[in-house]
C-alpha cells in the first residue's frame, strides 16, 4: 500500500492533505485476498464491514470463551445471564457492525473529497509523532465526553423506552453485550467518528485504527471480569508505566460499567470516570481502590 500526498499543509511540519490517499496492491496483497482485513483507507465499504467485523467477533470470543479457559478471571458480576444471551447479543451486534462500517466508510469519501482535517503522511520528526500521541489523548477526550453525554440522553424516558432498552436487557453483560443496540442507538453513539474530522487533524490512518481499537475497548468492558491495564487507553497505559499499575480513580474499569448495567441511572462514562463524578452520577458503592482488589480466583460460566 503506498499513501501519496499531493497537496500537503503545514502543521508542526507534519505532511497533510485535502486529497484522497491511493492505496494500490499487488494480486497477492489485501485487495485480491477474502482472508487479509484489507487497507486502513481505501477499500471502501466492504473492507470497512470486513475489518469492524473481525475485529468484534474475533476479540468477543477470545475473550468469551477462550481467555477464561486459559487462566484464572476475577469476575465482577452479580446474578446469572439468560439462556441464549450470547447468540441473542452477537446477533443483535450486527446491525451496528455494518452501520459503524458504513460511517468509516463516509469518512473515507470526506477525505476522498477534500472535506475535513484528516491528511495522510507519515511523521518524519519527533514533533510530527508527539502530535500522532497528542491526537490519541484529544480522541480519547472527545470519545469519552461524546459518550457520556449521548449516553445520558439515550437514558432519558423516551430514548430508553424506544432505543436503549435493547443494551440494557443485558443486566449481566457479555463480551458480545458491547454492540447489542438498537441501529438508532448505533448511529448516535458513532455519529463522533465523522464529526471528529472536522475539528482537528488526525491521520487518516490513525482515525481507522483508533476507533478498530474502540470496538475492543467496548468488548472489554461487558466481559464481567476485570480487564484494567490489559486494554488500556492511551492514559491507563502511561498511568500504568508510570504507577506501576497502581488504581487511578480518574480511570474506568470494568467493575465501573458492569455497575451501570446493575443500576442504570449512574456510571455513563466510557474512558475516564471525572463526567461521572463531576455530574453526581456515579454510584455511591463505587470505589476503585475496592473494585480492584485481589479477589479469589473464580470462572467464569454462562
């Protein structure tokens, strides 16, 4: 694949562009394969679907059924999941698959049409890949506001009585919980992924990989055992190196969204728990350090 640049601009020397990045390959590269997940841009709709695809169902039985084969898992879940929950879930996870692919899919053809901040170019300075690290935290911020914030309203009595309602019948979440919603929940809670292009520039690359890595954080946090540091944001794993993987307070874990599916008026937030507790809606019988503490090995069933 090689990525050309034909009208750049400058920031911070970084080489972007309006114009459309061509991806080209040889007979035996992505393009002519059912097997390779295909380009990060350029393949159009069924390289985006293909790549979501992957990405969630492949992660959401790793972590399903065959981690808690493998070794010990702390579970922090209360009660017993439904019978035929996780074929129900995985199913229901289809209609958002294909809508998130086809919103990758327009960002494509934004940047195709010279519309929006995305450029293309690789860095080439230390000032070029500090700006790539900067634009992980600014999409890390933006994610987690835009998702507490639609998360909030998807639980006012209309949104939730005709649209959310379908997440929350999972009361004891999956790894296939994590885009078992309704198509009109689907569209609001990606609808960021293309408004994000137009308020900063990011790589048109990083912006495809970035919100692959999204799916999985999604899936790890409905898995009932907890995942902190093992898929960490760009925050908890600086936090992590930096603490020796000590508990931040300031950073969501998996017990902090299974207690929203317990209690659904608190715990909306995604990356970062600071909207939760600057908003009063974070559960009382929440406390990091005591959601993270050793617990007796258990496995996980169901």
């Amino acid at each position: 694949m090689a990525w050309y640049s034909p009208a750049p601009y400058s920031l911070l020397g970084l080489n972007t562009t309006f114009a459309a990045v061509a991806a080209r390959s040889s007979p035996s590269t992505a393009h002519s394969s059912i097997w390779s997940l295909g380009p990060l841009y350029g393949g159009g709709y069924t390289v985006a679907l293909r790549q979501v695809a992957a990405v969630y169902y492949g992660v959401a039985i790793l972590l399903h059924f065959l981690l808690p084969l493998l070794v010990p898992l702390r579970s922090v879940q209360c009660g017993k999941r439904r019978p035929w929950q996780v074929l129900q879930e995985a199913i229901n996870s289809a209609g958002p698959i294909a809508i998130k692919a086809a919103v990758l899919t327009a960002v494509e053809r934004l940047h195709a049409d010279g519309r929006g901040l995305l450029y293309s170019g690789w860095p080439q300075t230390r000032a070029q890949w500090a700006y790539l690290a900067v634009s992980v935290a600014v999409l890390d911020y933006f994610h987690d506001a835009w998702f507490y914030w639609t998360h909030r309203a998807l639980h006012s009595r209309m949104l939730f009585r005709h649209v959310h309602y379908l997440h929350h019948r999972s009361t004891v979440p999956t790894a296939f919980s994590g885009y078992s919603f309704h198509a009109a929940e689907a569209v609001l809670v990606f609808g960021n992924e293309v408004l994000e292009v137009f308020l900063v520039p990011f790589h048109v690359g990083l912006h495809r990989a970035y919100h692959l890595y999204t799916t999985i954080i999604h899936i790890g946090g409905h898995v009932g055992y907890e995942m902190a540091p093992l898929i960490p944001t760009l925050e908890a794993a600086v936090w992590g190196l930096l603490s020796w993987g000590a508990p931040a307070k300031a950073l969501n874990t998996v017990a902090h969204h299974d207690l929203h599916h317990r209690c659904p008026g608190s715990h909306f937030s995604l990356y970062f728990t600071h909207w939760d507790r600057w908003c009063g809606t974070q559960h009382p019988a929440y406390r990091h350090a005591d959601m993270l503490r050793p617990l007796p090995p258990m496995r996980l069933t169901g």
